[in-house]
C-alpha cells in the first residue's frame, strides 16, 4: 500500500486522452519470466499479477504527465498532444472499493507547462531547455488565466495544449 498526492502517468509516442492513460495505468500486469515475483512464504519466483488502484479519492488531484526522458543523447520530451477534460473527469473506474455514496468527479483548475520552443538545448548535457508556465482557472469567476510574466485572460481551448506537464483538478462541489 502506497499513498501518494501526485500520480505520475506514463505517455505513449502518440496522441492519446488522460482517461486511456488512467486506465493504462490500473491495468492488470503480469510480472513472469525476467519480472516473476519471489513468493515470502516458499521463497521461489513465481508468476504473479499486480494492479494499481487508488484507494481513497482525495479533494485534490495531481496528475504529472511523464513527457521527459533520457537516451544516449541528453533528455528528450514526448510533445503530442494529451487531451485531458475541463470538467467531469469520472475517477470511479480507478477507485479500488467502488461505493456509491463518494463523489468521483472531477474538474481541473490548474495546468502546469513546459514549453521548449525557442530555448534550444544544452551544448553540454544535451537536456532540454524550456519555460514554465500555469494557466489556473479563478474560482470568483470561473475564467482562466495565464500565469506567464503576467495574468491575461484565456479561452478554455487554450489551456489543453501539448505543452501540459502537470494537471491540477478538484473535487466536483467540495470546499478545498
């Protein structure tokens, strides 16, 4: 048993949604031949299943979308699109003990970007050079805004970019 506040998710090299990658996630693994799990009680490797649930649904959700990794090169950065919902994303697939009366929904109110346009690589390890920036929905008006230098208004379209390394959502009508 793991708890976690930030669940990091595993991209493919291709377009996909945050619900697919959720599920990819939870699926059933086989852990045999190289991955066999050693039994505590006989002691022997064996053949073994294993599969991620989340136990507990918290008010705040925290997805990192795993965009970088490393090769012979430097680190590189997985740039497709992921889409991801503004509103209702419906947690209940992934919730271990599926009891009626918890509130699976929810809305995202932050994302967190990486953008690497125009700031090149580093000559000397190869790494990826970028630019952080968030946009965050308010709360008093429900408008999304650019945190980037500044704090200009946004279009919903906007804010589900390729560039969105971090998704923030909170639980649909709780007081956080």
């Amino acid at each position: 048993f793991e708890t976690s506040s930030m669940i990091s998710l595993s991209i493919a090299d291709k377009n996909d949604t945050l619900e697919n990658i959720l599920q990819a996630y939870t699926e059933k693994e086989s852990m045999n031949e190289e991955a066999q799990y050693k039994c505590d009680t006989c002691k022997q490797k064996c053949d073994a299943h294993r599969q991620i649930f989340i136990s507990k649904l918290p008010k705040i959700l925290v997805f990192q979308l795993k965009r970088f990794y490393a090769d012979e090169n430097g680190t590189k950065k997985k740039t497709h699109l992921i889409e991801f919902p503004e509103i209702d994303l419906n947690m209940e697939p992934f919730v271990a003990k599926r009891e009626t009366k918890i509130n699976t929904l929810y809305d995202l109110y932050a994302v967190v970007n990486h953008d690497e346009r125009g700031w090149g690589i580093d000559e000397d390890s190869g790494d990826i050079k970028g630019h952080y920036y968030a946009f965050v929905k308010a709360e008093h008006n429900h408008k999304w805004y650019e945190l980037n230098d500044g704090a200009p208004p946004v279009k919903v379209d906007n804010v589900i970019t390729a560039y969105a390394y971090i998704l923030f959502y909170k639980q649909k009508n709780s007081s956080v």
